[in-house]
C-alpha cells in the first residue's frame, strides 16, 4: 500500500469506525437487516446471524431471483428468527427500502460489484461475501464507495476472525517460527463415485424461467439464453466466477496476509486445468500458484478437485519451526530439530529453539468455535453498533482479491503476473 493509499485508508477508517452510528440509535433498537442472496451459502448465514447477534438485529428484507429460496428462505425466517420479511426480486427495491439499515450480499461473484456500489451509495453498511467483486477494477470501485459513504464494510474472509489464526498471528509475532520466507498452502476435495462432480449443485426440478428471474441474475455478464446449469452452478463459469482463485484461494492467501502481516504479492505465476470433471465447466479443477512478495516470503498454493487425503491447510515454515492450521480446525506448532526428521534422530536444535513446547490447539475444545463465520458476522454487526472495528473492512478484501485476480489471470494468459503496488496496476511477463 503507497503511503497515500495508506493515508486515505487510515482516515476512512476513522470515518467508517461507527461512533456516529451508535449516537444516531436509540440503545434498544435493533439494526435492520436486508438480506441479498438467499442460495446455498445465504440460506446457511440466515442462522448464523441468529447465533451471532440474535438481539442485535431484525432481518427485516430478504432478495433473491429465485422464488424457490425465497419460500425457503421464509420459512426459516419464521421458524428461526419468528418475523416475516418483506420479500424482493430487485435488489435495488431492497435497498429503497428506508427501513434497512445494513445488507448482506450473497450474490454470486459477477453481482458484487453493483450491488455493493449501490448500497453504499443508498447509505447502507454492506457484508459482501469474497470475493469482493468480480474484477481488480471492480473491487476500487467497492472500495471507493464505501471510503466515500463513511459506512460499514465487511468482506466475507472470514478466517480473520477465526480464534485459531489469530493465535496463529499471534505466535509467529513472538517468534515462535523464527523467519518466515516460505508458506505452504492447500485445499484438496473430491466427489464421491455415486456424487455430483464439485461444484455441481443439485438444479432444483420445479426451476423455470417463470420463477427465476434469469435477466437479473445475468446483470452485467453477456446475455445467454435461460441455463439452469449456470444459474445454479454458476461457480463453474467464467462469466460469474473466477473457480478456485477467488472461491477457495483467496481465503488461504488472505490469511496468510493476516498471519505475516502482508499485502499484495509482488509476482504470480499460475498454472492447471481441467483434468477430474470434462463436464462442460469453464474454470479448472485442479491449479496450482506461487507467489512471491517484495520481501522474500513465498506462498506455494495448489488445490486439486479429485483427492481429498491431504485436505486444507496452511504451513508456516520458519527457519526456527512450523505453525499448521489445518481444516480451520487445528493447530500445530513443532520447532525445528534440524535432523531432516529422520526415525531416532537426535534433536539437535540449540536449546533457545528446544524449549519452545510443541503446541496443538483445536477450535471447538479450546475456542467453542468450527471456524470464523459466526465471529465474523458478530465482529460486522458490533461494528456498526460502535463497538469494534471491521477486521475485514473492503480494503483488506480487497487485497484479497487482488491476490484471486492473479492467479486467474497468470492461468488465462500462461504468464507471470506483476503487480504494481504504487500504481495499482498488473503486468504480464
């Protein structure tokens, strides 16, 4: 971030940080939630509010351009939340509506952008789910709205807000690790034999262009005829996502940024394929990426759609030791014993290094938690009570983006990518 970046950052920070907001409330109104997206992950963070703030808010509105989640998604509202919201098909009906006070935008990637802008501009707090849009451009332009709105922004990275890399953090600020130039990262899945291949999402049978609104859907992508496969499934295409870069990458790069206190990598260079599901998909089942920072640090990230064995996790490998946090469940710290781990080998670590105990540390038995999401979501809405600060405000989002971005990029072009940090600008080499 250039020192005018920083500056603005700062002083937008300041702005957005909600004191004005809590003075504005009275202390036993609650805020007004208009919820936007109400599909797979949507349906799931209607009760994962509830948990997290059940007294804080009020979801007030619901949208979605399928009426098939909206039926669903009331029925939840009455049975979890006891209230009936009002329902909309056009976001922006949503966010004309005087008595919302902050949105959740669960929108596939390609929608971010309008919908986020919108909101600001309509004087809205905004959660948006990650990545924080569709394209680097995209994502200034969020970003430019919020600094502009003085409100509340929150991107849905939510491992920040995870108990288990906090300490993480917290650990390597110690120098439990020693030097860091080197972060291993992964995320590995498969599909059953008798399974939908990944990313293929049951297409609801009753769903036809009557009940879903297939135009707002599209939005700004290139106008195609109905495709319940891309409505549904739209992961899998470009048009609307960016695969594995900016739907699982961009939460174990954002973290790491976390961990070590980075930004935006200086290089990347990307490469994969279509190799497990020849089903018609866009985007590839199998990538892998190395960055490099301006500081000598390196993430290596693959991810693989057909092999489950390994899993997910993120390895910061110290000259002194190694901090694993693997399925945003456990944690691991070993120090180095320099004997390249042979069977019976003396541990040959000087004795400022030995000392450091071996830690493992679980998320539910030692934080009551799985991962970050309900703090996440917790940490959004005291935010705009006044009471903390965002820990994932769209600034942050989007350098996580950025690092998406890359990836998907450096795979189209099959060159190395170049970020300019001063001026805001990629290059090929």
């Amino acid at each position: 971030m250039s020192d005018f970046n920083r500056r603005d950052f700062l002083k937008a920070a300041a702005v957005a940080a909600g004191p004005a907001v809590l003075s504005a409330r009275a202390p036993n109104e609650k805020i007004h939630i208009g919820w936007i997206g109400v599909g797979t992950r949507g349906y799931a963070g209607l009760d994962w509010l509830h948990t997290a703030a059940p007294n804080d808010v009020q979801i007030t509105a619901i949208c979605d351009t399928y009426q098939g989640h909206i039926t669903r998604a009331l029925d939840s509202m009455q049975t979890i939340w006891g209230n009936k919201p009002k329902t909309y098909v056009d976001y922006r009906d949503l966010l004309a509506d005087k008595n919302v006070d902050a949105v959740y935008i669960m929108t596939p990637e390609h929608l971010h952008h309008e919908m986020a802008v919108a909101a600001f501009n309509a004087g809205k707090h905004v959660y948006c789910e990650k990545p924080l849009a569709h394209t680097i451009e995209q994502g200034f332009d969020i970003v430019h709205a919020w600094e502009k709105s003085g409100k509340i922004g929150q991107v849905g990275t939510q491992n920040r807000s995870s108990s288990l890399y906090k300490r993480a953090k917290e650990m390597i600020q110690q120098g439990m690790v020693g030097n860091v130039h080197y972060v291993r990262a992964f995320w590995y899945r498969n599909a059953g034999p008798n399974d939908p291949p990944s990313w293929r999402y049951e297409i609801p049978p009753e769903a036809n262009p009557q009940n879903t609104d297939w135009e707002r859907f599209l939005g700004p992508a290139p106008q195609r005829p109905w495709d319940p496969h891309r409505y549904f499934q739209w992961r899998l295409y470009w048009d609307y996502s960016g695969g594995i870069s900016t739907d699982l990458l961009v939460h174990q790069t954002d973290i790491v940024n976390f961990m070590l206190d980075k930004t935006v990598p200086k290089t990347c260079m990307a490469s994969g394929g279509i190799y497990r599901f020849p089903d018609g998909r866009d985007v590839p089942d199998c990538l892998s990426a190395v960055y490099d920072y301006a500081d000598k640090v390196q993430i290596n990230y693959s991810c693989y759609l057909g092999n489950e064995f390994f899993g997910y996790g993120e390895e910061v490998c110290g000259d002194e030791g190694t901090i694993r946090v693997m399925n945003r469940l456990d944690l691991y710290f070993e120090h180095e014993t320099f004997n390249s781990r042979r069977p019976g080998a003396p541990d040959r670590a000087p004795a400022y290094i030995a000392s450091r105990k071996a830690v493992h540390l679980n998320g539910e038995t030692d934080f009551h938690e799985r991962d970050g999401a309900i703090n996440h979501f917790r940490n959004y809405i005291q935010s705009i009570l006044g009471k903390e600060e965002p820990i994932a405000p769209p600034r942050i989002g989007q350098q996580a983006a950025i690092t998406g971005h890359m990836a998907t990029l450096s795979f189209k072009q099959q060159k190395k990518v170049v970020w300019n940090e001063s001026s805001s600008q990629y290059s090929f080499i």
